[in-house]
C-alpha cells in the first residue's frame, strides 16, 4: 500500500504514520500505529453539509422499514433495561429524530435528553415531546456527572475526534456509569467479503471505521472500560452489498427492487448470524463503563 499524503494525525494513537486502505468515493488511510481506518484527507464542510441534507435516510425511515426499526429499538430497550430503566438519567447522543429516546420512555423511563446536530431531525423529535438539544455533546455543556447511562447508535464514527467525544461522554457520566454504543465493526465476515462494497464505510458521512481491537483501545484511552461486545445478526450489510453489486451490473434492476429492501434484510439474516456466531460480525452493540473514582 502507498503512503498517504501528509497532515494524517491518528486520534486514538497520534502516530503520522498511515498508508492508503481503499479508494471510494474518499480514500481511506489505515493508522500505522495503531489499525485505525479514517477518512484523509477529511471531506470539507460544505461536502459534509452536502452528505447531510434533506432526505437523509436514516431521519426518514417510514413504511416497513421504519416499523423495522422501531421494533428494533424497542427489543435493544428491553435488553438494555438495568442500564435504562428508571431512576437512571439516560443521555442519546445523535440522537436523530427520537426512536431510541421514544422507546426508553415507553419503557417507563421519563428521565430522557438528547443531542442532535441536524436540526430538522431534532425538530421531529422535539415534535414528540422529547428533550433534543441542537448541535454537538460538546454544544450541549452538560455538567460533570451528570447522567446514569450514555447511548449513542452510529454515531462514533460520524464524529471528527472520536475519542475527545468519549472524554467529553466520560465526563458527563457518574463514576459507576455505563456507555454504550452501536456502530459497524471492520473486524467482521461483511466487511472481508464485501471489501469496497461493504456499508460500513460509508463516506463521507463515516470519518473513522472501528474495530472491536481499536474500538476497545479509544474507550481505554477516555478512560473507559468495556465490558461487553454483541455481535448482531442482521442483515442490513449484506442487503446493501448485493444491492451494490447489482446496481454495478444492472442498475435498472436494482432501482426496481429497492422497496423490497426489508425483505433482502431479512433474507440476508441467515448470512449476518453467521458473523454473529463467530464474533465478526459487521455490525456491534458495546457497553463500557466509567470506573468509580
């Protein structure tokens, strides 16, 4: 692999050191230090604003795949009840338009904030009585521990400095309190197989792409502990890379398919237990916690 142009700076390690991973539609640099894939040179802000705008899928899931999604939700809820239920305060970071917030309150759990940097996403959760501040953690200016639990769903790797995130995340949170996250892992069977066509890149929108080994060495650096990985079975990754595929060999198709796209989830679901049951799997719920002082 070629070197990379200058200017890299690895957030997790500070190495310089990068050589070039993957050209897509940005190209990807891998840490020399330490494995960490991000974007470099970073996409600028009116690209990023571009990636952002109106009509951004995941801020607009309705039909079957909305409902998909808030059954999701509400099952990660009910998994997750000793870290959310009541009396725990309980902060979602990109929170988007609410569904993850709306299934902690319907679950008995009042004591909800969110943080939201797109403002029409914030708005439609405002619009459901929930508490959504504008902007970045940062914006927000929460006081030092001041929540119970952290939750934030494919939001790390959207984020410039991920682990100045997770510094801010760990000082909000109570000595005792828990992180968790969901994001796509490269360290999984979707990832190797699909290689460029794989979702989990996603750029420009993803900065940075995680794997458990380097996931695990940004919360240590924050000051986290992990204490669990779960390896998801579903079968949304490899829905879109055969999407992909087609769409490369006979786009007309793959435009016509697409509103069955719920169903390829589920008829992909086989193949992403796969990874799950191997812990490589390309998509990961993880729960760090803050150590008590």
């Amino acid at each position: 692999m070629a070197d990379v142009a200058s200017g890299f700076r690895c957030p997790i390690c500070r190495s310089t050191d990068a050589e070039s991973w993957l050209t897509l539609s940005y190209p990807i640099a891998r840490c020399g230090g330490c494995g960490l894939l991000r974007l470099h040179p970073p996409p600028d802000d009116a690209t990023l604003a571009a990636a952002y705008a109106e009509g951004y899928a995941p801020h607009i899931r309705t039909g079957i795949s909305g409902r998909a999604k808030s059954w999701l939700e509400r099952r990660s809820v009910r998994q997750l009840q000793h870290y959310l239920a009541p009396p725990r305060r309980v902060l979602d970071v990109g929170c988007a338009t609410g569904e993850l917030l709306l299934a902690v309150r319907e679950a008995g759990n009042a004591h909800i904030v969110g943080v939201e940097p797109g403002a029409d996403a914030a708005a439609t959760a405002r619009q459901q009585g929930l508490d959504v501040r504008v902007g970045t953690l940062e914006d927000a200016a929460f006081t030092d521990r001041s929540v119970d639990t952290i939750i934030a769903s494919h939001t790390l790797e959207h984020v410039p400095e991920p682990v100045e995130t997770l510094r801010e995340m760990h000082r909000v949170l109570r000595p005792g309190g828990a992180l968790i996250l969901w994001l796509p892992n490269v360290e999984s069977v979707e990832a190797r197989v699909l290689g460029r066509r794989w979702i989990g890149y996603d750029p420009p929108r993803h900065l940075t792409t995680f794997g458990v080994s380097t996931l695990n060495h940004a919360l240590t650096e924050a000051g986290f502990r992990m204490v669990e990985v779960r390896h998801e079975a579903v079968g949304l990754e490899w829905a879109w890379g055969f999407r992909r595929w087609l769409r490369e060999r006979r786009p007309a198709l793959e435009h016509a398919i697409a509103p069955a796209h719920p169903l390829l989830i589920v008829a992909a679901t086989p193949l992403a237990a796969i990874g799950a049951l191997s812990r490589r799997s390309g998509r990961i719920r993880v729960i760090a916690v803050k150590p008590v002082d």
